[in-house]
C-alpha cells in the first residue's frame, strides 16, 4: 500500500471550534506525520491518540513528526496533563524519537511540557524548522508529500 492510504482526516463540526487532526503513515520510512489544530480538549487529544493507535499500519518503533504549523494549537494545562498520563499508561505509545515543529509560543509551551514528561517513553523535541525536525528523527520526509493532508484530501 502506497502512504496515501494511510490517510486519516478528522474535521469534526460536532466539536466546537475549527479542530483538525490529520496523519499519514509512511512505512517504507517507518515514519508517522501527525497535524493538528484548532482548540482541543482531552476528550479530543484521546480521540485522536486512540484513532493513530489503531490504524494497523501503526507501529510503537516507528519515529514521527507533529506539525503545528497550519493553524493555532490550543489545549488548557489540565487536559495535556491528563493526555500526558494516558499517554504514560497506554502500551501503545511510541518507543520512536518524535519531533514537534511549530514557530508558536503556545504550541511550543505545550510540546515542551509532553516532551518533558514523557522523556522516559521516548525522545520529544520541539524544532522551528522542518529540516530540523527531520534530522532529529533521521528521515528526508519531504514536505510535499504530506500536501494531500495538509489539505484534507484521501
């Protein structure tokens, strides 16, 4: 299966405020790309964690990249804590090096305290720069390829 069938996209008008959560899996590079926006709560941030858990195509070894680049990213303290502590207690969480990309002053508050807390699940750093991230998790992912999930097409 080519990675465009590994498209997720979630637009949910049941949820108030424009969230978007979409992601691709490329296995050949035993790489995950995940992007978010919008205000989440923790109902949200579970949804979304359980929805890339159970694609068959995920894989705990697998690196990954978190863009928060195409829009605000917005979530209180208390509902990343509580993602923080489902993410620490699921058996599905990621043993790979993941980087967070964003040039945001909130999103990047929020990446810091899950990359904190989580040091001992896995390697979390925040970069400003896409080429940045790459490096940090060893892939060439070029940017186009994630186009068709930037724009919310399968």
């Amino acid at each position: 299966m080519g990675p465009r069938s590994a498209l997720c996209e979630k637009s949910d008008a049941a949820w108030s405020g424009a969230v978007t959560f979409g992601y691709q899996i490329y296995p050949e590079q035993r790489v995950i790309y995940v992007r978010y926006s919008g205000t989440f709560s923790f109902e949200r941030l579970a949804a979304t964690a359980k929805t890339l858990w159970g694609d068959p195509r995920y894989s705990r070894d697998y690196h990954g990249i978190v863009d928060f680049l195409h829009g605000p990213v917005s979530a209180p303290m208390a509902d990343v804590r509580k993602l923080i502590e489902l993410v620490q207690q699921s058996p599905h969480t990621s043993r790979g090096r993941w980087a967070a990309v964003t040039t945001a002053p909130v999103a990047t508050a929020l990446a810091l305290v899950y990359g904190q807390a989580l040091a001992q699940r896995h390697a979390f750093e925040v970069f400003s720069s896409w080429e940045a991230a790459c490096d940090f998790i060893g892939t060439e992912l070029d940017r186009g390829a994630t186009a068709h999930v930037l724009a919310g097409t399968a």
